[in-house]
C-alpha cells in the first residue's frame, strides 16, 4: 500500500491510501460504512502502524472493497500542498550513514581539498583500499554508524524550509528512510524484514558550515542538523510488498528543475538489516521510530551539494524522487 498523512476539507490530519487512479481513499471515512463503525488503528499513521500486521490487512480490505463499491466522497484529489510527511512525528529519527561513496567523498572535499582529486586518481589507477580517503575513513568499515535527529522537526511535501540564520551553506541529502512496524530488541539482521513497516523519501536538510565546526568537538551533529524544518519526509508510505530495496531502487535529486543527484539503492555499503541490528543491541526499538539511510552516493552520482561544492540558495526548489515513492517537493527560504 501507499499511505499518506493529509488534511481534509475539514483541515483535519487524515489516513488515506493512493488508490488506482491516484486519488486519496479516507480510510477513516470509508471504513465507516464497510466496516459498520470506525476503525481505531485508522486513526492516524502511528495509530496504523502500532496496531500491527492485522490493522494493515483491515487497511487492504477496506481499499480493496472500496474499489469495488466506488463511492466517489471516500476519494479526494491527490494535492502535495494538502499533504503533510506521512508519519508527521515519528517515536524517534535516527539517520544512518549507508553509501561509502558518499564518507569518501566528503572526506575528499572537505578534508583533503586539493589533494582530493590526486586521491581519486589513486583509486582509479590501484583501487579505493590505497587511497588517503579510505585510510581516514577506516573506523566506518568497523560498524553502521547513526546519528539522532529532533523528530518534532519533520515537515512534509511543499512545506519551506528556512535557512538557519546562521547558516552560508545550506544542502540537501538524497535519502531513503525505513518506519519500524515492530518492537524489537537484539533483531538479526536476517529477520529484519519482519520490522520494517514501510520506506520513504528523506531530505535531512543541513547547515554545512555549522555541522563542520561542531562536528571538529568530536561529538556533533547538533545545530548542522537539528533546526525547524530540517526533516522532510514524503510524500508517502510504501509497504514494503512494493519495494526491493536491495535489488535496487533508482533515487534522483533535482535542483530547480536541474538533476544534481542520482543514485541506487543496491550501492548501500550497509543494509538496512545490518543498521537495525547495530542499533538493536541491548535497546528496544518500537513502533513508529524512522531510520533514514544516509546519503545515496555511488556510481550514478553524488548524493549532496557537500560532495560537488554546490549548496541551496533561497528561492530554490528542491525535488527527491524515487520508483514507486513519489516526489519530495520542498522550497528553501
């Protein structure tokens, strides 16, 4: 299923699915009538969510017999501007670091500036294991590595952002995310699937300039990530019926129009499996907690503006898309 977080006619937050056509079913409304009474897990996408694997099988029976029944006030137009991020506050967000090109990339623009492109050519003459980058780089290879992010910070799909007043390099990340369906403790990487509720965009906005200096304090991030704004996610849901995320999915970052990014979710030096079992040790994951990827670098392109020196200036548009995930609209201001 594709699930969404929207405001009604009413201005009420609703749970809806995107039908066949691309309209919006109100579950909530519709269940109503198919299931003579509401439906409490229909309540909200956390409601959904912690109700378990029965609540999303009631979800698909509603669906699908909607369709069949074609009562047109349970479908609404599907309008980005009325949508909100399809779990608005998630239990927690953690945000992992997946796509080594994307570590070895900011190593190489950030840290070793000009000697950067002699270290690429290293690479491409003997192999990433002899270049300074990778060597710099050696403890991300020990274990997935996360960070924690404000989750009252989410926003969703048309929703502007606002550079940080004391930000001058603002940037993007093209990311995919994971919500948990299942609480969890110790969870093998091998099991993982059993967890995972759905995937969905994210752009993990960052202040560059911030993030590196706090980051120098051996700690961060903090300011660089956590601002107003800071988490888009959207503008769907996807169960995971609908995706293969280790064969492969194609993810773009476009600019005003302008493709800057592009890359596959096939190149993750880490699986979600193997992030989810790190951060499982000894902790009890839940319901609801979002886990985004890191930014998706590989052979296709650069994930961030870090990575090419380029960043967001106000009044312009940034767009992530994914196969069968949508487009992530947001403007900067």
């Amino acid at each position: 299923m594709k699930l969404v977080t929207w405001r009604n006619s009413g201005g009420a937050s609703s749970l809806g699915c995107i039908a066949s056509d691309g309209k919006i079913l109100d579950l909530k409304q519709a269940a109503k009538t198919l299931e003579d009474g509401a439906v409490p897990a229909f309540g909200s996408m956390l409601s959904l969510i912690q109700a378990g694997e029965a609540a999303l099988d009631k979800a698909r029976g509603v669906a699908e017999r909607a369709a069949a029944q074609g009562e047109e006030a349970w479908y609404h137009p599907y309008d980005p501007k009325k949508l909100l991020a399809p779990l608005p506050a998630p239990e927690s967000v953690r945000d992992a670091m997946a796509f080594e090109d994307h570590i070895i990339n900011c190593i190489r623009a950030v840290g070793l500036k000009k000697l950067g492109a002699l270290d690429e050519k290293l690479e491409k003459r003997w192999g990433r294991r002899v270049t300074l980058a990778r060597f710099i780089n050696r403890a991300w290879y020990d274990r997935p590595l996360y960070y924690k992010s404000n989750r009252f910070s989410v926003v969703g799909p048309e929703f502007e952002v606002a550079i940080p007043s004391y930000c001058q390099a603002f940037d993007y990340e093209l990311e995919l995310g994971v919500v948990l369906g299942k609480r969890g403790t110790n969870i093998k990487a091998s099991k993982v699937d059993a967890y995972i509720f759905g995937y969905t965009l994210f752009n993990d906005f960052s202040a560059r300039d911030a993030q590196l200096k706090e980051m120098k304090g051996r700690l961060g991030p903090a300011k660089g990530k956590d601002f107003n704004g800071g988490n888009a996610m959207g503008p769907m849901l996807v169960t995971t019926d609908e995706l293969d995320v280790e064969k492969g999915i194609s993810l773009e970052a476009r600019v005003n129009g302008e493709r800057w990014s592009r890359g596959n979710t096939s190149e993750m030096y880490w699986s979600f499996g193997e992030i989810i079992e790190a951060i499982s040790k000894d902790e009890t994951l839940y319901p609801g907690e979002f886990i985004g990827s890191g930014t998706c670098s590989g052979t296709e392109g650069r994930g961030c503006g870090l990575e090419m020196g380029r960043f967001l200036q106000r009044g312009d548009v940034v767009e992530l898309s994914g196969e069968g995930l949508g487009t992530l609209r947001n403007s900067v201001v």
